[in-house]
C-alpha cells in the first residue's frame, strides 16, 4: 500500500484516562519470535530503570536528569523574536543550472517536504507554549524538513542558514527527545502507566528499538544540521540525550521480526554517526547498522529484508525505502551492497502483462498479498532514489528530457513557496509519541553529483537496462541464493520459489493479538511461482490474500488457493498442505540455459486455528527440469498409512487479471483466460466437476496458449469458482486441481504426478 500512515501513540495524564494505543491495521507490530545478536562494542545499558521516576504533571517536561533541565532551561530562555524568520519566496537562480543541478530539482519536484513549519507563528515555539494548561504540546513544525530547509544550501532557497529556522526544528526535536526519554523510563512494566499511556506490547514498554529508531532519524538529522544554533551547554545537553538515547537502542537491540521498521535505525544512526565526536557512539551506529544488512535474521543475501522469518514481498517495499535512505545518507558499502541485490532480486520478480503493468508472485509473503512489483511505500521518490544508488532500479524510473528539466526551478520555486506559507495558520498539538517519517526526499537531500551524466550515458550504451529483465529479451537462469531459480528462454519465462515462508504457526507470539493464530502465514514449501510468455504475461503465477486483512487465506477455502502445492483434506475435514513447509531441503544444479531443482520435505502437522492435522508423516519431493523446451515438474508423495486422507490433490494457479473480469461468476466470464480439457482427442471447456483420463490442459490468455501435458492421464477439475484478493490487490486467480488420490480416498501410501508445461506454437 503506497500510503504514509503512522502509528501515534496519545498521551493523556498521569492519573485518570488511560488510553489503549493500537497499532493500524496494515503494520502492527508485535514481540520478537527471537532476540537476535546484539552490536557489539558497548556497555549494556539497562532499558528501563528499576524503579520508575516520580510522576510528573501531564502539561510539563520531563525533568528527571541534568541534560532535560538544561535543555528546558535553554527553551526557556528563548523569546518569540528567537524564533522569527523573514517570510520570502523562493527564486530562480540568475545564473544557469547545469544539467545535474536540473537533474537534482526533477527529483526534488517528486516529493516536497512539507515546510509549512517556516511560516507557523512564532508563538508555538516557547516554552510556555510547549507546557500547554492540560498536556505538553508539539511546536507547529517538523524537524527533520526544517532542518533540510535551513540547511539546503542554494542560491534560491531564502531560508538557508536561518537561525529562526534552526531553533524551530530544535525546539520540536527537543520536545521529542526529553519526552520519548520520560515515556520510555516510565514504562518498564505492563502494569505502569506512563502519562497516562499502556500499550500492552513487548513487555509494557511505549518504545522498542523500531519506535526508538524512528524517532532518533529527525532527532539526529536535526542536530546535524542546526547544532550551530545551539549555545555550548545546550549542545552538550543534547549530545548528553542524544547519546542516551543511542545507548538504549543498542541495548534493546532489533526486534528481529519486521525488518522494514528495524531498518529505522540505520538512518538515524547513520545521521548520529556524522554528527558524532564520541568514539563509543560511532563505534556502536555502525555495528549495529552492520547487522541490519549482513545478519541473515534481518537480510537474505538472496536480496531480501526478513519478515518474520521469511520474504514479504509488500512489507520489503517499506524496507527499500529506509534502505535506500540509508545507502544515499551514509554511503555505508554494506547498505549499498545489500541495496543493490534487492533491486536486482525486485527487478527479475517485475513480470511484464502484454499491456504494460508488471505484476509478480506473493504465494510466499507470511503477511501480505501484493507482490513486489506494487511494494508498500513504492512512491516516485523512493525509486529515483534507488537508481541514484544502483542501475539495478534504472527501469523504475524515466528521467525527463533535457527540455522538462529547464522548467525545474520555476516549478520547485513556485511549489515551495506555497509550501513555506501553508503553515502561517498552524499551532501546537498535543504531544504523541512517533515514530514514522515518509515526508523527506532524501534522494535530493544527498542527490550523487554526476548522476545525469551516468543516467544519460547508460540510456545510449545499455537501453535494455531501462526496461525489467523479462522485457530485454536476453535469456538467462539466475539462481538467487536458494529461495529463487529465475530463467528467461525464448518463448516463456519461469520463477521457482524453493525458499522460506515465515515462522512456524505455533511460534507465533501469544501475545500477538493482532493476528489470531488462525490466519496462516506464507505458502511454497518449493513452488512454481510464474509461467510466463511476451505475449500472454503471466499464465500461471502464485497469489495469495495474506493474513492480516478482514479476506485472509482460510484453510476450509484451500479448493480456492492460488498457488503450486499439495494439499489435501482429512477424512475428519482438517486441511494439510505442503506450501506450509517452512524451509525444504534444496539441491539445486543450474546451468547457462538449464535447471534441475529437487525440494523435499515433511508436510506440517500442525496448522494455524486447527491445531493438529496428522497424526503420521506424509513426506513431500518435487523435482523441477527446466529447459528450452519448456518446464517438467514431477511431485511424488509418500505417507506412512496413518492417516485417513479424503482428498489430495496438486495444484496449479492460472492467472487471470490484477482485477477482476467484468462478470466473475465461476462457471462463465474468465477475461482474457481460457482453460481446457483435452481427453483422447477432444478438447472440453474445464469445469467445477472432476474429469477422468484428462491427458492434457491447455491455458490460453490473450493470444498465447500454453499445454500442460500430464505423462500419464489424470482426474482433473478447476476450483469451484475464480478466486480474488481481497485484502490489497485485486487480483483474481483460477486453480486446476490434479487429484492425486484418483477418486479413491485411503490410507495414503505413496502417489505422484508428472506433467511438462510449455508453449503452444500455433
């Protein structure tokens, strides 16, 4: 979802209100399934104090250590002419730009930061404003775009070097900084209620090392960029919580269980680190952004960010964002490098439809039903950026012609003058604790000097750069680590996912309210995730409806599920499946124009809301040949006798749109999709009832056909009716059923099947 929610925490009083603080419903957060290793390099520093500080009123700062009392005597002794800063548009610089100086003002025109902070009356600032009669209220600013603006140093910025505009952004960080202290100190403990606040999540604590990292990014980005403001004591002050602050962080250490906020950290560490003399302090913000990309529990060298013990495709988009803020902000080799293979993994999972749109796999994100291709937080800033950083994301963006880039300094101009004047009415809110920021361009911000001369020079010398791997028509197999096998040849395309999908069901954190233990996570246990041509897009491609919208994947609908698996049903109606096999054995042996993949594994017994399914052991292999003539795939099943299976069946997902067709009844209009049954020499429309002796199943999607030709004729039905995602995509899938017990439900032994999917020539 390309939105910029924020999870706020309100602040009452002491005593009185309590408010329950709950998490939105696209990103809740939750306890960590395990604590990972923690950056070495520091003194442990406790989280929470034993007992907690006196409670204060709800309208003053907190005051518990010398470095708050001297920042709020510093606070204190500023006036509202302190604050004054001379309202003036922006200008078109007299001299010329060149090329790149435009270049850098089409990215900054993709996002403004909104600056409506220069323009607030100056009233909002002093303390006496902050001590408001009922709470602590937050200055009518946001300290990290201000700190941009006085900053940005440019001819047509009016504001730069203002030291009204430095104190505003200080005055807002230094509200959050004394206040984020006083919350965190006050809650060690589920049954304490700071200021009025019990969240209930991760042991009672209001801040955990993501929320910590949020706030910390325009808190360190604030004093890198306006500290000369500061008088001597008041900087040492702020270095002084400043410094806390990072020393908690790194004591709580990554939650290790939805890397894209973990990643938090690594911006603001990487500020703190450029803003830091302190030896400890650097030493503690690169080892712990170290681990953030090189520990395989928050990044898979496969080029991915960990979620939950897997791949969500939806939440890594999340992920780029901080990631590529951190690679352009810090220039940290291990970021860039970690940057760049995820644009790669990003780009060879963009499959082109025959009208334009790339759509891609999500059968394997644990929480999550997009796929990669319409990640979360996927704004134009975003991915200019990550071609600022790696040519890996150069098809996500298209550079404008040299004529659009002479108009850029009058649009920006005029665009960030009105920006600068909306605030002129605004005044303090209450203060709440926050923790995301989507509003800075950080692509402008630290803009590489030379970008449009190496983005001109790669669209003359490697123009198939600028379109995604499928759309380059060079064939290729690429094994990415062992969670992906991704070939091109010339008539069809493939993608194998053999990789994990997220933490066991049972691990799940009791406490994890938000997502009850029936919703189950990621699906593969070693699928094929995509079948694809240049003209019909993706025929087959692994869907799935997450499990974190109100539409999730339900266990009693598996006929409906769109994705490559076995799965089956009990004779006492509890659904098993091998897509629920966290991690399977892999042997792989990929070669220039080949591949021959071998999963295997113990199909679960235990499910998500049925508890256990089997009693026995039912193992799992499937074997992938790809080659130019098309994909063979052979699954075999082998069970031990104790379980009574009523059906059993492979199942194959046939893509239909990314919306659904105009009339979606199960049985007529399928879009652009046709699927047929061929039996001896007859070709039959498939349907809802099982067919017997099925030799072959032809998929037809716009113009081109594909057959999936089975070794040996098969009992073969498609689902009762088109299944469509519900929770973030619309996409609507159809699924062939391959009943692996041959109508006669028993003790199952051993059964398989086999079958070579390619293209029909006509």
């Amino acid at each position: 979802m390309r939105r910029s929610w924020k999870f706020v925490c309100t602040v009452a009083g002491v005593v009185g209100l309590v408010s329950a603080c709950s998490p939105p419903p696209e990103r809740p957060r939750a306890e960590p399934v395990a604590k990972a290793p923690q950056p070495a390099g520091t003194p442990a520093v406790a989280a929470a104090p034993t007992a907690a500080p006196n409670p204060i009123p709800q309208n003053r700062l907190p005051q518990d250590h010398d470095y708050q009392r001297a920042l709020r005597a510093y606070l204190g002794s500023l006036t509202e002419g302190d604050y004054a800063v001379e309202q003036r548009p922006f200008v078109v610089p007299a001299a010329n730009i060149d090329n790149d100086g435009l270049c850098r003002l089409w990215v900054l025109s993709q996002h403004l930061p909104p600056i409506g902070g220069a323009s607030s009356p100056t009233s909002g600032f002093t303390l006496a404003a902050i001590e408001g009669e009922k709470s602590v209220m937050r200055p009518p600013a946001d300290a990290l775009t201000l700190a941009w603006l006085a900053g940005w140093d440019d001819p047509m910025n009016p504001y730069r070097g203002s030291l009204g505009l430095k104190r505003r952004a200080l005055a807002t960080a230094i509200v959050d900084l004394i206040m984020t202290d006083g919350l965190d100190e006050r809650s060690p403990g589920k049954d304490w209620v700071p200021y009025g606040l019990q969240t209930g999540i991760r042991e009672g604590r209001s801040s955990h090392s993501d929320c910590l990292g949020g706030t910390l990014i325009w808190l360190g980005y604030a004093y890198l960029q306006c500290r000369d403001a500061l008088p001597p004591d008041a900087r040492k002050a702020y270095e002084t919580g400043l410094n806390k602050m990072v020393r908690r962080l790194n004591a709580w250490g990554p939650t290790s269980l939805m890397t894209d906020m973990d990643l938090f950290s690594s911006v603001s560490l990487g500020y703190i680190d450029q803003a830091s003399k302190d030896p400890e302090i650097k030493r503690i913000a690169e080892a712990y952004a170290r681990n953030l990309y090189t520990d395989p529990a928050h990044f898979s060298r496969t080029g991915y960010w960990v979620d939950i013990q897997g791949y969500d495709a939806s939440y890594n988009g999340i992920s780029f964002y901080f990631a590529d803020w951190s690679a352009l902000a810090t220039r940290w080799d291990f970021v860039v490098d970690a940057v760049t293979r995820a644009y790669r993994l990003k780009a060879h999972l963009a499959l082109p439809e025959p009208g334009g749109e790339l759509i891609g796999p999500s059968h394997f994100s644990p929480r999550t039903s997009f796929d990669s291709a319409h990640d979360q937080w996927g704004y134009p800033h975003r991915n200019t950026a990550g071609s600022l950083i790696t040519d890996e994301a150069a098809y996500l963006v298209d550079v404008p012609t040299d004529e659009v880039l002479k108009g850029m300094p009058a649009k920006v101009a005029a665009d960030l003058t009105a920006s600068a004047a909306s605030g002129a009415k605004a005044g303090p809110t209450p203060w709440a604790q926050r923790h995301w920021t989507g509003e800075f361009n950080f692509g402008f911000a630290h803009y590489p000097t030379g970008y449009y001369d190496r983005r001109r020079k790669l669209e003359k010398e490697h123009p198939e750069l600028l379109k995604p791997p499928f759309a380059r028509g060079e064939r290729f197999v690429k094994q990415f680590g062992d969670d992906f096998v991704i070939a091109r040849f010339a008539d069809y395309g493939l993608v194998i996912h053999t990789g994990p999908v997220g933490v066991a069901e049972p691990d799940w954190p009791e406490r994890a309210k938000w997502m009850p233990r029936e919703k189950p996570f990621g699906f593969s246990g070693g699928s094929l995730s995509a079948f694809w041509t240049p003209t019909g897009g993706s025929l087959l491609l692994g869907r799935r409806g997450g499990a974190q919208g109100e539409v999730y994947d339900r266990y009693d609908q598996w006929r409906l599920w769109p994705f490559h698996a076995v799965t089956g049903e009990t004779s006492a109606g509890k659904t098993f499946t091998s897509g629920r096999i966290l991690r399977p054995t892999v042997k792989s042996d990929v070669g220039k124009e080949r591949a021959t993949i071998d999963v295997e594994g113990v199909i679960p017994r235990t499910y998500a809301g049925q508890g256990d399914a089997l009693v026995g052991d039912i193992r799992y292999q499937r074997r992938f040949e790809a080659r130019e003539s098309g994909l063979r795939i052979e699954t075999r099943i082998r069970g031990d006798g104790k379980d009574t299976i009523a059906e059993l069946c492979e199942t194959i997902p046939v893509f239909i749109a990314s919306s659904p067709p105009p009339d979606s009844s199960p049985s007529k209009q399928m879009g652009p999709v046709e699927i047929r049954f061929r039996r001896g020499d007859a070709w039959a429309e498939g349907g809802a009832e099982y067919q017997d002796n099925v030799e072959a199943v032809r998929v037809k999607r716009f113009t081109q056909t594909i057959e999936i030709t089975f070794e040996k004729p098969q009992r073969v039905k498609l689902s009762p009716a088109n299944w469509t995602d519900q929770y973030q995509s619309r996409a609507t899938c159809r699924t062939i059923l391959i009943d692996l017990l041959r109508g006669d439900p028993a003790r199952i032994k051993e059964t398989s099947v086999a079958y070579t999917i390619a293209v029909v020539k006509e």
